[in-house]
C-alpha cells in the first residue's frame, strides 16, 4: 500500500472546480461562470496556489500605469519632435547625425540597455559619494512627509522611464519623419509654398496636422502591447508591474491570470481604437465635417 495515496476523484473535482478549471465541465458552462463572476463581483478566479487574481492585477496596475504614462508622454513628445526636426532638414548634417543614433538605439536590445542604464547609476552614485538614482522598485520612503515621498518616487522612476522611453522615442522619431516627408511632397502642401507661404508655416499650418494622424493611430493601438511589452525592464528594476505578471502567469500555468491579463489588453485595445478615432477626427478636418 502507498505511503503516499492519491486523493479521491472527487477531491480533485471539487479543487478544480473551485478554480473553474475542470475539464470534466462544458467549456461554454465555464465561460458563463467566469464571465458572471468578473461582471458581476469582479472575481477573475484562482491562482494555482489558491490565491485570487484580480488583487494580484490591482496591487501591480499601479505600478505599470505610472511608469507606462510617463515613459509614453515623453516617448510621444520627444520622438515627434525629433522627427519634425529631422525631417526639415531633410539630408542636413542634423538628419544623418540624429537618424544615426536612432538606428543605432533601435538595434541595442532592450536588457542590455537596461543593464548600461543601471551601471552608468551606479558609476554616478559612487562619483558623487551619495545615492542620487535608485535601480530597485519605485519607492523605498517609509516617512509621512508628501514631499520626501515624491522625491523619492522620481528617484526611483527616472531609471526605468529612461529605459522604456528612448526605444518609443526612436520609433516615433522615425515614423514621424516617414509621415511629414511623405505629406510635404503632397499637391496642397506645395500649392501653399507656390502660393508664397514659408516653409515652416506650410509645415505648421498644412502638413503637420495631417502626418500627425497616422501617428496618433499608431500611438493608440500600441497601449495593450507597452503594458505588456515592460517586462524587460520591469525584470531589471525589479518593478512588480503587468508585464512581469504576465511571464510569471505563463510560466506557472496560470490559466485565469492570463486571461485576465488578456483581457485588460483587450480592454486596452479598444480604448486605443475609440482614442485613434476621436484624434483622427481632431486631426483631419474632414472626419469632423462627414
């Protein structure tokens, strides 16, 4: 006799039921009763170890929205920018030099720019004999004073805002250069500069707003995939983010945090979607007129 007996069949269908993961109930049964339990008291299921998902999604959304926001913000603001830049001066000194580097960025993997982010902190810290950036988490402050809190807050996020910001900001710089290059070379934007109008204001007036709209739709469709996409960098600044929530439910075989995180990704989809839409329509005076 086993020192070791298997537990009863019906121990196990009870244990796999409480996770709503049995195979011996019909699919379309399980997904009924996971879709009332989100709808209708926001219970995403269990973990394999028995713990819920929906307070392990919320005690790490925080920490993702915040670095997430800001790395876009300043992703968005710096590459358009950038792009605007290089693409007046088109084949200008400034265009090869700074189309130079954002190849070259965009061609260093995200973990080893990370890594040399991390070692030129700690180079600097030593330098300077005191703590001036934080590689670990995003806040270490135990006080009550709002203002040292939020120092500390941004000591810890400039780090991991560097790293997620500069490959957003490579892409956008490229593509928005892409974009205005191909719209200045459009018939209304030279009827402009034949009627007499300069060259920055034919760019301000008539094709910025215009190459700005596939931008914005780029912009807008990628919410889901940044999430999800700061692994890298939340594994190297050990930040419990969405994105290291997402491998670690994979790698365990967590069934109901996958699709929970799914389906926040899909909820991020559509958000981009109507968000596209309302900047199309702000964008392109067209939209707004039909």
């Amino acid at each position: 006799m086993s020192r070791h007996p298997h537990p009863p069949i019906a121990s196990i269908n009870r244990s796999l039921d409480l996770a709503n993961i049995n195979d011996q109930t019909p699919v379309f049964t399980r997904y009924c009763r996971w879709l009332t339990g989100v709808l209708t008291r926001w219970d995403w299921g269990l973990s394999p170890e028995q713990a819920p998902v929906g307070p392990a999604i919320a005690t790490r959304i925080g920490a993702s929205v915040q670095l997430v926001t800001c790395a876009t913000v300043l992703g968005i603001v710096f590459g358009v920018s950038v792009g605007v830049y290089t693409a007046i001066r088109q084949y200008k000194w400034q265009d090869r030099v700074l189309n130079s580097i954002a190849t070259f960025l965009l061609v260093v993997p995200a973990a080893v720019f990370g890594l040399l982010i991390v070692l030129a902190a700690i180079s600097i810290n030593n330098a300077a004999g005191s703590r001036l950036f934080y590689v670990t988490g995003l806040h270490s402050y135990q006080g009550s004073n709002p203002f040292a809190f939020i120092f500390d807050f941004l000591q810890h996020l400039i780090l991991p805002t560097i790293v997620m910001t500069v490959p957003g900001m490579v892409g956008y710089h490229l593509t928005q250069r892409t974009y205005l290059l191909d719209t200045m070379n459009a018939d209304y934007v030279r009827t402009a500069r034949a009627k007499g109008l300069p060259l920055n204001l034919a760019i301000r007036r008539h094709a910025l707003r215009t190459s700005l709209i596939p931008t914005a739709v780029d912009v807008a469709f990628s919410i889901a995939g940044v999430f999800t996409g700061a692994v890298i960098t939340e594994t190297v600044f050990a930040i419990n983010g969405l994105g290291s929530y997402f491998v670690q439910t994979i790698s365990n075989n967590d069934i109901n945090g996958s699709v929970a995180i799914a389906a926040f990704g899909a909820v991020c989809t559509l958000v981009g979607a109507l968000l596209a839409d309302i900047f199309s329509a702000w964008l392109d005076p067209r939209i707004r007129l039909n």
